[in-house]
C-alpha cells in the first residue's frame, strides 16, 4: 500500500532511523498493518549484543511509533504540504511488555490500532509480531503538533 519513498514523505525519519520498510494495510482513523524487516548489517547491532544479535526492546517501540505516526497523519485530514510542517511527539508509552526476543532475519510486523483520537491527540493500542507470535506491546499516547 504505502513504500518507503511513500513513507518519507510522511514521517521525518530516515536511516538508520528509519524503523518501517512497508505499509500492507490501513484503514485510515482505524488501524495500519507495517513491516521492518530486521537485518544483521543495522548498525545496532555492533553493540546489541556481539555475538548474540537481539534487536532493542526500544526500536520495536519506536517503530510501532513510527507506523503509528503514520497512521495519524494519514487519519488526520493533512494534505501532504501540512504533513511536512508537523511532527509527531509522543508523551506516554503505556503498558510495554516484550515477550519473545527479535532477532535478525525476522520480518516484525506492526499492528496498530486507534483507541481514541481528538484534534492533535491520539492513543494507539500497538502490537508487533514475528510469524505471528506476539513478541512486543504497548498503548501509545501522542499529539501532531507544528514543527
């Protein structure tokens, strides 16, 4: 549905922070599936750990933020010229649990869905799976706000 070049044209971020390759599915003010697929030359993991590669609790947070954002801004009515003016800041991560380690040569997929959105605040229910096992969740409160 959405690639990457798609993608920055809607989030800020680019490599190596860049934490979503695909969007497979959205329906807009509702949910969005997306991917990263984790790799073994990401820079994290230099240091994430030599020897025994695990991807960060935090960089599967971020990216279900970052496929989160995308479904704010998507849901949220902006042309894309107002989408280059906003930015998105996160103000609570709710609720984080990981459950299965992630590991490089996994596909991670994230499931986000909308909980509640006024205006400029929304709150995400986030979930990422490997092969469909849950292997990380968390409720995510943010706001659009003008860069």
């Amino acid at each position: 549905m959405l690639d990457v070049v798609e993608i920055q044209k809607i989030l800020p971020h680019r490599y190596p922070f860049l934490l979503v390759d695909k969007v497979t599915s959205m329906s807009e003010g509702e949910d969005i599936i997306a991917y990263k697929n984790v790799s073994i030359s990401e820079p994290v993991f230099q240091g994430h750990f030599p020897g025994h590669p695990i991807y960060p609790g935090v960089m599967i947070l971020e990216g279900m933020a970052q496929a989160g954002g995308i479904l704010a801004f998507k849901s949220g009515g902006l042309s894309e010229e107002e989408i280059k003016n906003k930015v998105m800041y996160f103000m609570s991560i709710d609720g984080a649990k990981f459950r299965v380690p992630v590991k490089p040569g996994d596909k991670l997929e994230y499931r986000i869905k909308v909980l509640k959105q006024r205006k400029a605040l929304i709150v995400l229910g986030a979930k990422a799976y490997v092969d469909d096992t849950l292997v990380a969740e968390a409720e995510l409160k943010a706001m659009i706000v003008d860069k």
